[in-house]
C-alpha cells in the first residue's frame, strides 16, 4: 500500500518490485454495493452459526517453512517474466510503500503466517531492487487468539507517521477468525496490539477476515469479508466507515457483493478497491483458495456504498503456466490505465504437497478499454 494520505494507501501492490522507472499516480478510493441486512461488525456475542466445517478456511503451516531474519535476495522483475518474484511461501501479499515512493523509495512487504513468524515482513530497496527478510512484525498476539492463525495482514501510513495494520486472526473462545488490528512508529515493527477483543467480527456472519483500508474524498472505510462460508451462509464483502485515526468503526457497514456467480462457489473474499480514471473498482479472489479453481474476479463500483455489479461470469484469470490457483490480489496504479497486481499462487503440482507454497507474483493489469485486461508478458 501506499500513503494513505494520499488516498493510495490501500493498494498494497509490490509497485516497487518492478517496473520501478514508471511513476506511481495517486488515487483515491474505491466503491462498493449496498446489501440488505447489516452485521454488528464490533459485537462478538452474537449467536454463532452452526458450522459447517470449522477448518475449511484454515491455511497450512508446514513445519519446514521457516523465514530467516537477515536473508537478502535479489527481486525478481515478475511483471515482465511472469515467474514467482521470490522462492518461498508468502501468501496475502502486502506492500507499503513508505510516503508513497517508488523512484528513490523503501517498500516493506507483509505476508499471513509462517511456522516461526506471525506476519513475516521483507524490506525492498526500490532502486536496486534487493529484499532483505526482516522478521516478524507482529512477535506478540493479544490474548484472545493463538499463533499459527495469523492472516491477511494490511498496513497503512498515517499523516503523524504511525503505521497502522489490520490482520485476520482466530478469536479462540468463538473458533471463528475475525479482524483485529495493531500499531507501530516503524512499518517493519514491532506491531503491537493491546486490544482485549477483536476489532471487527460478526459472529452471526461466521467472523470476518481480509480487511483493507480505503480513502474516499477524505474518508476512510474498512472493507473486509464475513467469514459465511464456515458455515454455509452467503459470504460478503462489506464496506464501513473508519474513525479519523483508523482504529474504530462507525456507523453500518454496507454490504458490497455476494458469492453470487458459479465460478466464486462459496467464497468471495481478499477485496481490494481503487480507482482508475475516476472508474471505482472492487476486486476480490473467490472459490476454494486450496485448489486451481481459486481465482481473481472484479465488480464496478458507483461509488463507496455501491452499486457494484459484475461485468463477467468468470474470473479475470485463476491460473496460468506458471502459477495455479491465483488470489489474495493488491493494487498500484503504475502509469496512466496501467495498474500493476501482486499476488499468491501456487506453483505448478505442487497443491496439496506437503511442501506446498503460495509464492508471490506479479502482473499488468490495462483498464483503457473499460475493463481490467491482463497484459502479455514481455
């Protein structure tokens, strides 16, 4: 992500991994379609729903898939060549830009947990283009969750330069993943979260996980997913107003969309908004995330409470020859209609293999004929 100050903030994408001569535009928020009921996205008291199966949205921890501190790499320019950026798992990508610069610039990736990490996070020299693995920006969980369920993390530069980051995480008590969230004076940590509750999590809705942030003329929202398909109800992605330091909800949220087409199956989740030529854009990942099917799909947006409908009964893409079953999708405007996408996968035969990683990936996405069209790799 980018500062959000700028009303960029939520577009997590590894701009900095390549590309890097290209300026990055800012833009402003992103919108979102209205829905029918209303959860109680603060209340953790509500009557949970039966479920279906608890485990179903649960990612693997392979005990052989550890992060070293002090490990540099060198990044890998993805967007042209189409292969992972980096070896190794780091699913949920997010990236911050810090003051929203690429030329010149330092970028700090975050990912969901590892075996030894709860929010593994890589520091990027823009110009040189060389990672450093920094360690683990969230060390201490609060206490009403665990370890090893630590996802999707999200992170955002306030004007005061406090870094602000909201995680998906298992209220232990409810067996439910929710979204809490965390501070720090430095993007890569410590994150500390003192919270003795989660921050959003609609237990009547089966939780809530995937939240991101975006600035709409000067206004924040959170934008996260009800966690339904634990327990076989609709899954949504709602939309709700942030307090000026980010660290409260106000008001209803609002729900966006549904999994509402055949391809999503029970899921829609990971949204990500932003705008490109004014044009408000809701993208999401949908399907089962531990299969080829999972995919990237989009909705056009109105603006910030929706409408948002969906221009295609299919996914932008969900797999190609060198990453299956993409998703966890963030996103920067390069240049112009040109946004660039970073993202998880799979590499190729390797689901459901015990040392099976979702490495990240990069790609270049066109909007100047109206709709996202993925570019050919150069």
């Amino acid at each position: 992500m980018s500062n959000p100050q700028q009303t960029s903030t939520h577009h997590s994408v590894l701009k900095f991994l390549a590309l890097a001569l290209l300026s990055a535009l800012v833009f402003s928020g992103c919108g979102a379609g209205k829905g029918s009921s209303s959860p109680d996205s603060t209340s953790t008291s509500s009557t949970l729903p039966a479920a279906a199966n608890p485990t179903a949205d649960r990612r693997p921890i392979d005990p052989n898939n550890k992060v070293v501190a002090g490990t540099k790499y060198a990044v890998v320019n993805a967007f042209a060549s189409g292969t992972a950026v980096m070896d190794g798992n780091f699913a949920d990508p997010f990236v911050l830009l810090v003051d929203g610069k690429v030329k010149g610039g330092t970028g700090y990736a975050y990912a969901t947990n590892v075996d030894n990490l709860n929010i593994p996070v890589g520091k990027i020299d823009v110009d040189s283009q060389v990672g450093e693995m920094l360690g683990d920006a969230l060390p201490t969980l609060p206490s009403w969750t665990k370890p090893d369920s630590v996802w999707a993390p999200s992170v955002y530069q306030r004007s005061d330069n406090t870094y602000v980051m909201y995680y998906t995480t298992e209220l232990v008590s409810a067996g439910r993943q929710c979204v809490s969230v965390a501070t720090s004076n430095n993007p890569g940590g410590p994150f500390v979260d003192t919270s003795s509750a989660p921050f959003v999590c609609p237990l009547s809705l089966g939780g809530a996980i995937d939240a991101s942030m975006v600035v709409v003329n000067g206004s924040p929202y959170l934008i996260y997913k009800s966690d339904g398909n634990c327990c076989k109800i609709k899954t949504t992605i709602w939309s709700q107003p942030l307090s000026s330091d980010w660290l409260s909800v106000t008001g209803t949220p609002t729900a966006l969309i549904k999994n509402d087409q055949a391809w999503e199956a029970d899921v829609v989740e990971a949204p990500e908004m932003f705008a490109v030529s004014g044009q408000l854009w809701l993208f999401y990942s949908g399907n089962d995330w531990n299969t080829p099917n999972y995919g990237i799909g989009f909705a056009k947006c109105q603006s910030v409470t929706g409408p948002c409908t969906k221009p295609t009964t299919a996914p932008l893409f969900d797999s190609t020859n060198d990453a299956v079953g993409t998703g966890g999708a963030s996103f920067t405007i390069h240049a112009g209609t040109e946004v660039g996408m970073a993202y998880h996968a799979w590499t190729p035969g390797q689901i459901n293999t015990l040392n099976a990683e979702r490495r990240l990936y990069a790609r270049t996405i066109d909007f100047s004929s109206g709709l996202p069209v993925p570019l050919p790799y150069s």
